[in-house]
C-alpha cells in the first residue's frame, strides 16, 4: 500500500508479531518443534521414557505445571513445574512445590482456569483454555492454556506467558489510532492507495481539493485524479518512479484536476 500527501510526514511501518512455538531439546542438542502429544508419549513408565520427559520438561519454552487433584477435585496441588513457568511466574520451584495452586495462585479461580482443571480431571478429555489475563497481588500477565490428564491421573498445563506480546499489539494499536487522528485531520491532502493503484482511503483535506467526498475518491485509480494527457505525458512516469522508490520522494507543480474539471497544482510527496 502506498500513500501520497502533499506534506513530507512519514507513515511509519508496522512489524509484524511473531508467532510463539513449543520447542523440544533432544539429547543431541538439536532444537525441534513438538506439540502436546509428544509430551503425553514421553510421560511412559520405561526410565528412557521418564529421562526424555524430564529433558524435554526442564528445555522446552514453554511453560509446564504439574499437579495431582486434592480433596476429590476440590484443590490441587503443585508437583512440578519448570524452568520456563519459574522465569515467567517469578517463583523459585522449591517454595511452590507441594503446595496448593489456590495458595500460590490465588487468581486461578478468577481466570477460569481452575474450572478447566475439575472439568479435565473428571472427564480425561484435554482441554484448551483461551488467552485470558491473570492477577493476583503478586504478578499479573496474560496466559494462554493446555490442559490435559496423564494415564496416572496427573494434570499438565502447558502454557505461555503472551504478556509482551500483548503489550506490543496494545502499542502498536495505540499508534495506529494516533496516526489515524493526524491524517484524518490534517489539513494537507492524504490518500492511500493498493497495488493495483486504487485509493482504499482518502482524508477530509484531500475531497475537499477534489471537490467531492472520500467516499467517491474511495475505489478510483491515481491516473483519475490527473488531466489524461498530463498524465500519459509526465505524471506516469514520476508516479512509477514513486512507487519503485524505498525513500520519501517529492514532485511538485503536479497537476490535479477537481470533480468538476478544473485543475490545480500541488507539490507531492509519497
């Protein structure tokens, strides 16, 4: 998508947010990607199985709980949890462990989490428990949860602490409101238009000059917006330059012509 203006203001581009993955580390040192699944294989009761469990339970990225049901479903207790939940709870795993997550997490209970545990540990059946954000007087962040029941009765949760990535969509979103409010009202002419040189937006400023509203800017091409033989003569040509160019680039005395045929100049910019 390409803009043209008649200020020189820069449209900052936005990063896209990388994806999270499950990660395993093998005995090799090589880095794979897994899923729960593997995890539910490696929990085995053979002593190799137990050994690639406890690799790939202490390595991998995500976030790994453990705990066993209490009081018949009514609490559970923590029975592991490694070294990626340590870092994103802030909790060193030998003052957590043997206890109960309804002490150590009092916020589980509010974020629903809590319900999926019971309903896990009744039925067998894993469930998946949507991003949702957490607090307690201690920590706060947003989570997204696996969880599911092993052959020996046990509850995993896999998780990922997105709370970063949270924040980065609520900036990004932030700046894109801001950027928004300064070209909707900026007294200069603003359109954004696609690859196929259509305009997908155009500001107050600019259907003013043109003379019409955004809405009939909207869907037009470039080449409408200027005399015919302007355009085939000069106009094109510096417009192809624009788009092939990666910096800021800037023509002036560039001929429009208005909805109802009359022509003024303007100095570009895009």
């Amino acid at each position: 998508m390409k803009t043209r203006t008649l200020s020189s203001k820069k449209a900052s581009k936005q990063a896209r947010i990388p994806q999270r993955k499950f990660f395993t580390a093998e005995k090799s040192k090589n880095i794979r990607e897994t899923n729960p699944g593997q995890i539910k294989k490696a929990l085995k009761s053979s002593p190799e199985s137990i050994r690639n469990f406890r690799q790939l339970f202490e390595h991998m990225n995500s976030c790994v709980a453990v705990y066993t049901a209490s009081a018949n479903g009514k609490d559970f207790i923590i029975r592991a949890f490694n070294r990626a939940a340590e870092k994103a709870e802030n909790v060193n795993r030998k003052n957590i462990i043997g206890k109960s997550v309804l002490k150590v997490f009092p916020g589980v209970k509010k974020l629903g989490l809590f319900k999926v545990f019971q309903q896990v540990w009744k039925t067998g059946r894993p469930q998946r428990h949507p991003v949702a954000f957490y607090k307690d007087n201690r920590i706060s962040g947003w989570k997204e949860n696996y969880v599911y029941k092993t052959p020996n009765g046990e509850i995993v949760a896999i998780y990922n602490d997105i709370t970063r990535q949270k924040q980065t969509e609520y900036n990004l979103k932030e700046s894109e409101k801001k950027f928004r409010n300064i070209i909707t009202h900026s007294q200069d002419g603003i359109i954004f238009f696609d690859k196929k040189n259509r305009i997908i937006f155009s500001n107050a400023a600019m259907a003013k000059l043109m003379g019409c509203s955004t809405k009939d800017l909207v869907g037009r091409t470039i080449s409408s917006l200027h005399p015919p033989k302007e355009w085939a003569k000069k106009i094109k040509a510096e417009f192809q330059k624009h788009l092939n160019s990666k910096l800021l680039s800037f023509s002036s005395e560039i001929p429009v012509r208005r909805n109802d045929g009359s022509v003024f100049y303007a100095d570009i910019s895009s």
